[in-house]
C-alpha cells in the first residue's frame, strides 16, 4: 500500500491494545518503537476494560482478531459506534481474505498479520493519516452544508423582503396615486357633463381618457407588485389566473381543485399564486405546449399544487443554467412556509409540484386578511384596484 503523502511522523503514540497474550503485545510494541514510533500503550484482554479504556483519549486501536470471550469485530463495532470514533487496525495469526475485507469494509482502518509484523508501523501512520483525513473531510462537507444553509436562508429572506417590499409599494401606489387618479377622474367627467363649450368638453374628454390609462397602467403595476385576487382567496386566484393565461396565450389551461375555498396559513398562498407564476410563464417562454393543467388539492394535510404542460419538457442542464432563477428562486419560496417543490419532465411535457404540510391548525389566519373587503371581480383585471368606475 502507498505511503500517505508526507505524513506527519509522530513522536509518541497514545495505542490501545485489544491482544489476549502479553507476548504478542511486547513484539508488537517493539515492532512500532522500532519503526520510529513512541509510544504509550495499554494492553487490555475483556470487553468491559476495552469500553472501560475507550474513556481515554487515544490515537489508534490495534486488536487481535480472536480474543477469548470477544472479538475483533466486535471490538470494531464499540468504535464505530462511538462519538469521536478511532482508527482501527485488526491483526491475526491466521485471518481469511474475506473477514479481512469484510473488517475493511466495516471501517477497519487496515489489517495485518502477525507473521508480517514489518508493516505495522508504517500501516499504523498510514490508518491515522487516513483517519484524519477523513474527519477533515467531514468538517469540510459540514462547514460546506452550514454555508449552504445560511445561503438558503438569505435567499428566504431576500425573498420574504421583496414581497413585503412590493406589497408596501403597491398599497402606496393604491391610496395615493390611486386615490388622485379617482378623483380626478370624477373631476373631468363633472366638467364634461356641465360645459356647453365644446372646446372644453374635447379636452376634458382627451383629458378622461388619459386618466383612464393612467389608472390601467396604476392597475397592471399594482397586480404585479402584489396580486391583491389573492384576497379572494387562492382558488379564485388560481382560477383567474388560468382564464388569463389561456386568453393571453391561447393554449388550452384547465384549473382543477379539490374544495371551493381553502383556509390557509398566511404566507402559504403568495408561494403557491407565485409558483403557479412562474410556471405558467416557463411554458409560455420554454415549453411550446398546447395543453396546461393546474391541479390543486388539499389532503392528508398537504397542499399540493401541480402545474403540468405536454411541452418539450427540460434537462438537469437547462436547471443548472446559471442564469435562470426561476425555478431556483421557487425551491427557496416553498422552503419559506415549510414545503418543497418537485419537477419532472419528460418528452412528453414538465410537471411541477408544490407540496406544503400543513402541520397544525394553530396560527393559520384565512386566506382572508382580517379586514379585507374581497374586490369585485372585473373581466380579465386583477381586482387589485379601486372600485369600478
Ligand atoms: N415547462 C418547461 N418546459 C420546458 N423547459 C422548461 C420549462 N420550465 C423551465 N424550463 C427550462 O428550464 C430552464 C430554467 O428555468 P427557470 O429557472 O425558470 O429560468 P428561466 O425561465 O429564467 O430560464 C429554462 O431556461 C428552460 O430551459
Ligand atoms: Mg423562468
């Protein structure tokens, strides 16, 4: 077996020893002093004294594979098993290629023979060498898993933010610009209705339509800050949604759900509204499809919503494309109300699913805001707005 590359050569070794004869244990300590190691070593022959050694600190165990009344493996298992585990080295007079490889396969660091006692000291460098290496690498992957959950997290919040930054924007623009625009609208159409100059009724009918744009546009800007046909609840919302989707693109886009209205924890409709968003505006720009289904449904506690296009589905590539956020972006909204979201695709079309349990029925506000006043329906609008005028 090669080297460890330029292992670090101890001085003194701290060596458990699980060995039944002295002898044996005297000839394989001298075998390592002679190998340039030091070391400090406790012989120990029983099951409780080995547990009862393992209290110390040690570098290495070395057992013997049969042990009267224990055993080798069995000693294996006890440092597997424990909370910093050892290197592990299994030595024998006579030990079989398979339980040798099966001992290596259960984490032995190595084994040897007690014929080839010439390789201990170097086999012993080199299960501590691979041993530390390994615990490196676990602190790495742990170290790396922490930064990609911290990761995740500011995704979350940055997430979280922009909506309740856009829904403070969008309240804005309804009470202030909202409000003014209204009343000027009311304004002009007085003039109009009590001028007989037809010089000012052009402009004040010029001046009517101009605002009545402005208010569209207040409208559109608002929706897509904040979809306020949320407050109708999310079924309705989706409902509309679809209607929309299959009048803008005309492709077939049925909506199926399983109850007419749901009670929602305050949070879970926006991530499912937007999932169902994105989704929509994935098979406009990706798919090519001709038939989209939203399926929504509440059971076992579980919100699942799935949107299912016959497009030309898509590859782990197109997910790993480095600018595409949107699928990304959705995996990080669903982790904010607990759920997760599953993509399948195939020549046959993509389906994505929202999934979120819903754990308890403490704290779930209705879809409802406490005092909201549900917005009438209006045509294709989102009843984001204020009043039909
Ligand atoms: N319904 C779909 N059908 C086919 N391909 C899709 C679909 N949805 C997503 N994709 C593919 O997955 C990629 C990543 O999607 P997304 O994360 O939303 O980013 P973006 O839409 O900005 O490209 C898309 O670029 C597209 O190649
Ligand atoms: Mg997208």
């Amino acid at each position: 077996m090669p080297s460890h590359a330029a292992p670090a050569r101890r001085t003194s070794l701290r060596v458990l020893h699980l060995e039944d004869s002295e002898l044996d244990h005297e000839l394989e300590m001298a075998h390592l002093r002679r190998g340039g190691v030091q070391v400090e070593t406790l012989r120990v022959d029983s099951e409780p004294a080995f547990r009862a050694a393992l209290e110390e600190p040690w570098d290495i165990v070395l057992s013997d594979f049969n042990v009267p009344g224990f055993s080798g493996l069995a000693a294996l298992e006890i440092v597997k098993a424990l909370e910093r585990p050892l290197p592990f080295i299994l030595i024998s007079g006579e030990i079989g290629e398979d339980v040798a490889v099966a001992a290596m396969r259960n984490g032995a660091g190595d084994y040897l023979l007690k014929a080839n006692l010439a390789r201990l000291a170097p086999a012993v460098e080199h299960a501590i060498a691979a041993h530390e290496d390994g615990l490196a690498r676990e602190q790495a992957d742990q170290q790396l898993a922490e930064s990609r959950q911290r990761l995740s997290e500011l995704a979350q919040h940055l997430q979280t933010s922009v909506d309740n930054e856009r829904a403070a924007i969008a309240r804005e623009i309804h009470d202030d610009v909202g409000g003014s625009l209204t009343a000027l609208k009311f304004d002009i159409a007085w003039i109009l209705r009590h001028s007989s100059d037809a010089q000012v009724q052009q402009r004040a009918q010029a001046a009517l339509e101009v605002v009545t744009q402005a208010i569209e546009s207040s409208k559109r800007i608002m929706h897509n800050l904040h979809p306020a046909i949320l407050e109708q609840g999310l079924v309705a919302a989706l409902q509309w949604m679809a209607t929309r989707f299959e009048k803008r693109t005309s492709v077939a886009c049925v909506f199926r759900t399983s109850h007419e209205t749901m009670q929602l924890p305050s949070g879970v409709p926006l991530v499912a509204y937007r999932t169902a968003q994105e989704a929509l505006t994935n098979i406009t720009k990706h798919a090519n499809a001709s038939r989209v289904g939203i399926d929504l449904s509440l059971a076992a506690g579980t919100l699942s919503l799935e949107i299912s296009d016959n497009g030309v589905g898509l590859r782990d590539a197109d997910l790993a494309k480095s600018r595409s956020f949107g699928i990304r972006g959705l995996h990080e909204r669903a982790h904010t109300v607990g759920g997760w979201v599953d993509l399948s695709s195939s020549a046959g079309g993509t389906t994505l699913i929202l999934s979120v349990p819903l754990a308890d029925a403490q704290g779930y506000a209705s879809e409802f805001g406490p005092d909201t006043e549900p917005p009438r329906f209006e045509d294709s609008d989102d009843p984001s707005v204020w009043g039909t005028l």
